[in-house]
C-alpha cells in the first residue's frame, strides 16, 4: 500500500500496528518472497525491504486459526497494569481495536494479497484508494480485510464491475467513511473529557460505549445508505436519456457565512467549533426540509442543488430568515444559479457551479443574488414575475379571463451589471419573497 497522492482523498488511515501490539507468535517464518510484482508473482523480499512473513496459505505460518479473544499482552508484555490490579489502557486499547475490527491483526498485505486471490499490484491500488497508508510488510489486516479484496475483485472478475470502477467505490467509501468516523468519534467523545470523574480512564470509559453503540451504528449506516441509494437510484431512473445522467440542469447554490475569518481570530477554539457545528446543522435541516441536497459543507460555507429553481429559492431565503434570527450566528449570504451541472462521485462541477460561487462572493450580507437563467428559470414556472409589467400583464389577462391569476410567491429585483473573473459580465438580481 502507499499513500494516495491525488492531494484529494481522505485522511490517509494508520492501519500499522502500535508499538503496544502483540508480538508475532512463535513459528512465524521470513520466507523470501515476501512482495509480489504488478503480476502477482513473488520478488525479492530485500527490494522493499520488508520480511514478508507467513506461510504459503496466507496466514502467520503457525496454522493456527484466528484468534478472536483479546490480545496476550501489553508492550511490557505483562497483560496488565504496574500494579497488577487490572488491565492497563495499552491492553484495553487493543481490546478495542480488537472488538471494532472483529479479529486479530495477522497478515502481512503480502499475505492479505494472496490469500484473497488478488495481485499485490490490485490489492495497493484498492488499499490506496481506500486512503491506507504504506505500511511495508508487517502484520497489520485482519480476515475481513481479506474479505474486502476478495469481494472487489470478485466483482471485477464477474463482469460486474470494471477494474476503474471498482477503485472508484473503494475511494468513495474511503472518503465517505473516513469523515464519518471522524465525525462520530469527535461527537461520542465530547461527554468523556472529564474521564476523572468517574475514576475511570477514558480508554476504559470508552470500551463499553464502543461495545454497545458498535452494532446498532453498523445496522442505521446500512439503512441510511439503502434510503439514499433508492433516492439516488429514482433520479437516474427519472433521467431522459444517458448523458442526462451525468449532466443535469439544476440549481446550485452556495451559503456563506460573512466575516468568518474575522471570527476566527476573535473567538477561541471550541467556541468556533460549535458555530460551525450549530450552522452546518441548521443548513443540513433546511435544505433537506425542502427537497434539497446537502452536496457538502466547507466550514464556512455550504453548497446546496436542488432539481428545480423554486425549491432552491425557498431554501436560501429560509437560511437568510433562519440565520438572521439566531443572535448567536453571523449574518449569511447566498448566490444560487441555474443551468447544465457536471454531477460526479456525489459532487457538482462546471461554469453554472462557479457562477453561484461567484454570486455568494459578491452578495451584500442577509441577501440571495441570482443569475439571468435562475430568474428566467422561476418566470417560466411562474414562481416570480421577471418584471413589474409582467406581474401587470398577467393579472389584467387574468381579470379579462385569459388566465388564472398568478399567484407569485417570490420578488425579483435586477442588480447591477458587473466583470466577473473567468466568466465574463454578470447581471445578478435580487431574490426576495413577494408581499
């Protein structure tokens, strides 16, 4: 495995062992075909200068099978703290290790690689993409590890899946995941920084939480993750034709909040944390309250799509009104566009992209701009009258009975016209809802 250097993936994983690990056991072998070549084949351990451990059947060479209980020993190598009353945090930690992983660690990736049926070269690049860092040839993976390669590429030898694409679930889900551990770790722990008192250390505090919360988490990320994918899968379904599928026409939106950087000189720490936790909170409510996606968040600033103008209206005007009324939160303001979007890996990319961007930049605070095409977009549903003689027209056409009379639930004001970089002159216009 060596590290991703994309310079876009996920915080490279520490899947080394710790010092305080258990020792390999006795009749572990150094055989010198530790590494493999891009085909699969041995080579010379000394090349990567790693030993390779392990018997010809992948595993740690005494035959053995897994052992599932916790490890014998701490870096002393006693199993237990100095004073002999108890397991140290050194042993529980890797108790803990043990419990999320569901196994020991007992292969090398060499051996991971070949008792999985994949070429070293395969199982690097999927390791990789996953956001594992180089390890060299220690033991480090477990069954399920193996597991992991074998169902990939099993995938990929079925036709299921091509090679490129398989590597592209594996960075998607590394990316994905890695956040979220993150995530729930900075979250679960927040209640644990006064582990004195209770007189329990905060790796011994820690375990029976994991222990508990462990399965219940592994079955509501598969249930969320199922609901999403059916979401996702209704849109592709929903899509015209191929080419609609990756390039859709939607609204994009950015919300920033404004003076951040001045923020972050005046308030400590924690005090920044918890703004931002509270606004990408409230931004994630409301914009999926109202038919949007949450595409992701930047600390200070969140970007939003939604399939159609009038939904992404409602969402930046209700996170200007919702903002401004929290005296704990800094004003915000919003720049939404609408056109031909580059959807990709749960991401959004292209000039309508950088032209929301843009109108975030320039947006006065407590405001939403938008672009000529989201203003047309809102006039052709009949959401908002392009113009004052529009709105007359259509009510005298209703009162002749030409039509129904419009009931027009936003206001559009055009701003002035300015040079933006890299996209030309920009009309922006003023969202608001309409009395």
């Amino acid at each position: 495995m060596t590290a991703d250097d994309s310079g876009a993936g996920p915080r490279e994983a520490d899947i080394a062992p710790r010092e305080t690990g258990a020792a390999p056991r006795e009749g572990d072998s150094a055989p010198a075909d530790g590494t493999a070549r891009a085909d699969g084949t041995p080579e010379p351990a000394a090349a990567h200068g790693a030993d390779g451990t392990g018997g010809a059947d992948g595993t740690d060479g005494t035959g053995g099978a897994d052992r599932t209980g916790p490890a014998s020993g701490t870096a002393n190598g006693t199993g237990a703290d100095s004073a002999g009353d108890g397991p140290d945090d050194d042993t529980i930690a890797i108790r803990l290790e043990q419990l999320i992983l569901g196994s020991d660690r007992r292969y090398t990736p060499f051996q991971a690689a070949r008792s999985a049926g994949v070429s070293m070269e395969l199982a690097s690049r999927f390791w990789r993409a996953m956001g594992f860092a180089d390890i060299g040839q220690v033991k480090a993976l477990t069954e399920a590890d193996v597991l992991a390669l074998r169902r990939l590429a099993g995938l990929v030898e079925a036709g299921l899946l091509s090679e490129a694409m398989a590597v592209q679930v594996a960075r998607s889900t590394g990316q994905t995941t890695a956040r979220l551990a993150d995530w729930q770790i900075d979250s679960f722990l927040e209640g644990l920084t006064e582990p004195q008192d209770s007189g329990l250390t905060r790796t011994e505090i820690t375990y029976p939480l994991v222990e508990l919360l462990l399965p219940e988490l592994e079955e509501f990320l598969v249930y969320v993750w199922r609901r999403q994918l059916a979401a996702a899968t209704g849109r592709v379904v929903q899509a015209q034709d191929d080419a609609e599928m990756v390039d859709r026409r939607l609204a994009v939106g950015f919300a920033d909040l404004v003076g951040f950087t001045r923020l972050t000189r005046r308030l400590e720490e924690e005090e920044l944390g918890e703004l931002v936790e509270a606004f990408e909170t409230t931004a994630a409510d409301l914009v999926a309250a109202h038919g949007g996606r949450l595409i992701k968040t930047l600390g200070d600033e969140v970007l939003f799509a939604a399939d159609d103008a009038g939904t992404a209206a409602e969402i930046g005007l209700r996170l200007i009104e919702t903002m401004a009324n929290d005296e704990t939160m800094p004003e915000l303001r919003v720049g939404i566009a609408f056109g031909t979007v580059t959807t990709r890996m749960g991401d959004v990319f292209g000039t309508t992209v950088n032209l929301a961007s843009r109108l975030t930049s320039i947006a006065p605070k407590d405001t939403v701009l938008v672009d000529e095409a989201f203003a047309e977009e809102l006039g052709r549903t009949g959401e908002a009258p392009v113009s004052e003689a529009d709105a007359k027209a259509a009510a005298a056409a209703a009162a002749d009975g030409a039509g129904p009379l419009p009931e027009y639930r936003f206001a559009l004001q055009p701003m002035w016209q300015r040079p933006v970089r890299g996209l030309g002159v920009v009309e922006p216009w003023l969202l608001s809802r309409r009395s």
